[in-house]
C-alpha cells in the first residue's frame, strides 16, 4: 500500500469521521473502501452489454455495407401485396 494525501472539504471530512466511528473503522479504511466502490462502478460502466453479439446476420460485409443496408428503402405492405 502506498500513502497519499487528499484535499477535502470539511464537511466531507466530518461525515467520513463520523462514518469511521459508526462502523468501528479508521477514516482511512472508510476512504479505501468509498474509493473501491467508485472504482468498481466505474469499471461496470466501460464493459460490453452482455446482448451484444447475441444476434447473428449469417453475413460477414455488414460492416461493409452498413449505409447501403441501413438506408435502402424497406418493402412496403402494399409492394408485397402484389
């Protein structure tokens, strides 16, 4: 472990020693964990939604193709009509 200092305002200060004296703990044990939690949100927050990549076209040049494939006019109720 290695030491740092932090700059905090007073009332940051006075909640976290009250904290540490609710929970029986060291202001610098409380700060360690706030900081593994805001670390662990934060690093949820860059990974990959478990959905993507779920589905597959079955083609390889969507990529390719994207705009064309996006934009290409749909068929229409009345075109498949007839």
């Amino acid at each position: 472990m290695k030491r740092t200092t932090i700059f905090a305002d007073e009332e940051t200060l006075l909640s976290l020693r009250e904290i540490a004296r609710r929970e029986g703990l060291s202001m610098a044990e409380v700060i360690r964990q706030a900081l593994d939690k805001f670390i662990a949100e934060h690093q949820r927050a860059k990974r990959v939604p478990s959905i993507v990549g779920i589905g597959r076209s079955g083609r390889r040049d969507i990529a390719e193709r994207c705009e064309e494939l996006l934009w290409r006019e749909a068929p229409t109720r009345e075109k498949d009509a007839n």
